[in-house]
C-alpha cells in the first residue's frame, strides 16, 4: 500500500481554491497517481526524481519515493509560473 503524504506548500495552495471544478480535477489526478504512481511525466535535471501530471491550467508536481513505497504531492502551480 502507498503512504501519501502533502508538503506544506501543497496543502496552502489547495485550500485556496475556490473553484469547484479545478477541485475535482486535482482529486481526479491525485487518485490516478495513488492508483499508479509512476503516471505523471518524469521531470530532468534540477527537478529530478520528482515527476508531473497536467490539470488544466495547473500542473501537479510529486515525488514517488519507491524504496519507501511513498508518494509526496509538491506543489501545484500554474503552467505559466514555471
């Protein structure tokens, strides 16, 4: 079983959100990576071993630490802001 866990940074951004709609969205993707966390894109170099997933306009960064069977959800940005 994959452990879950969220940086601080994460969960501030989620609270934030107001619309519903992008809400659903990030649930959707957050349960198709705990599902199967290797999904997301795998990103080079200075952000390596952290891996992305596209949820329209945001992008959902994390980490799937595989010796530990644990995946941290990162941050959840805009992809303009990158």
């Amino acid at each position: 079983m994959v452990t879950v866990a969220y940086d601080k940074r994460f969960e501030r951004t989620i609270r934030k959100i107001k619309d519903h709609g992008l809400k659903e969205r990030v649930k959707k993707q957050i349960i198709k990576i705990v599902a199967n966390p290797e999904t997301g894109k795998p990103m080079r170099f200075v952000r390596k071993d952290t891996r992305e997933v596209y949820a329209p306009p945001f992008r959902l960064s994390y980490a799937y630490l595989k010796e530990e069977d644990k995946i941290v959800f990162l941050e959840l940005y805009h992809k303009d802001e990158q």
